[in-house]
C-alpha cells in the first residue's frame, strides 16, 4: 500500500491492489444517500440472493433482479427536494454482491462509479452497507457481457465495430480529462471483458476493480510509479486516438 498526499489538498491518497480512495468511507457516501438501496428490497428482488449470473476475483458475486432505483433523468434540485423519497423507476440490474475482503474495494470502486456521468460509463444506479453487507447495483442491459460473442461470430457490421471504438475512446477521454473538479480516473486493465453493449449497440466502459482515481492537479508521474499502471495509461492515451 502506498499513500501520497495530495497537493495542498490534505486528503490522503491510499493506493491497494491497483487503486485508490480519495476520501473516508463516510465522505464516499454521505454525498449519494440518494442512491441507498434497503438490504430488504435487495434480498426481495433476488429471492433472497438466489438470481446468480457470475462471479469475480473470488470475492463479487453477481445477481440479475428488476429492482426500483433512483430515477437519474431527474435533475438534481428533485433530490434537494425530495431527500426522503428520491424519484426512482423500476431498472432490469446487475447486483454486486462483496464478501468480506473486497470491501476496501466496494468503497474505491464506488468513490469512482458515483462520480461518473457519462454515456459511455456504465451508470451506478445504486448501493447498500448494511450490516456486513457491500452491495453495487449496475444498470443492465439486453446485450451485457455478449461483445466478445459477437466478435468472435463476426456478426458485428464494420459500422458497428467503428461505433464501439469511439464509445470506448469517448469513455476514456472522458475519465482523463472531462471529469468534474478535474478528478483524473486511470481505468487500468482495459480490454474486452470490460467493455458492455447497450439496447442501442453503444459501449460502456464497465468495472472499476484495478482503477486508479487522482486528485486534482495531482503529478501523473508520482501516481503512476509502477510500471504495469503507466504501461496501462499510455495504452488508454493511444485508444483515445481512434
């Protein structure tokens, strides 16, 4: 683990497995309440964690349900208005369950998915900690997990291949220079797997598991010190170019 401070900002930058967390656990949530989720209505939707559709890295499970989550169409004076009962619409979603050592990874993945407002990044629709629980709920879509299906068929038009590309370019020019108080996410890893379609055949950049979130004006060069994460950044910087 190596911690860095940030420049004249006072919070401290942990880095762990591949990514880091720019504030508290309580910071991390206390601007989101919106997105809460009840562990009952989560255990309802999934008949009590029985709609399993995968798992990762040993320690997230995922779970398919239609759940009622915030509605993100509306705009945020509806939340300033309606604090305890946020608009919310009924979403088909991917559920990610952490167990017990993924959840320093549940609040880093959640610090940089929240953050994220973007077409081209899969959108957070909600969370749960109660308990022991650590709960990522994803929106999830016709065409989830089938792009490296498709490619392997060859049944992707070339328009359609050119299509994802700039998605995936557009998601990652946005995650280094376009996110809000100049935050710099490195997504780290990227390749296929990571990559989801829409209803509408367009791409969303998807998992944050290995990300690296930097403050703002943060040196790239004192972050990126290892060299599988600087060899990543560049590889991002050269997709960016299609």
């Amino acid at each position: 683990m190596v911690a860095l401070s940030g420049d004249g900002g006072g919070d401290e930058v942990m880095m762990a497995g591949g990514g880091c967390c720019l504030f508290s656990e309580r910071d991390v949530v206390k601007n989101v309440e919106h997105l809460r989720i009840t562990l009952k209505d989560i255990k309802s939707a999934t008949s009590n964690f029985s709609t399993k559709i995968g798992s990762k890295l040993d320690y997230i499970t995922y779970y398919s349900a239609k759940l009622k989550c915030f509605d993100g169409e509306y705009l945020p004076s509806a939340i300033t208005k309606n604090k305890s009962q946020p608009p919310k619409r009924l979403y088909t979603v991917r559920i990610a369950l952490f167990e017990r050592p993924g959840h320093e990874m549940f609040y880093r993945i959640f610090e940089i998915a929240s953050s994220c407002k973007h077409q081209n990044i899969q959108p957070l629709l909600g969370f749960c900690d109660e308990d022991s629980h650590r709960i990522l709920v994803y929106r999830y879509y016709s065409y989830c997990e089938q792009l490296p299906a498709f490619l392997e068929s060859r049944n992707l038009t070339w328009e359609q291949r050119l299509k994802i590309c700039l998605n995936i370019a557009k998601g990652l020019h946005y995650l280094h220079y376009e996110m809000e108080d100049q935050k710099i996410v490195i997504y780290n890893n990227l390749s296929i797997d990571h990559i989801d379609l829409d209803d509408n055949w367009g791409a969303q950049i998807v998992g944050f598991e290995t990300s690296v979130f930097l403050p703002p004006n943060q040196d790239e060069n004192l972050v990126l010190r290892r060299p599988r994460i600087f060899g990543e950044f560049q590889n991002e910087k050269r997709i960016r170019c299609i």
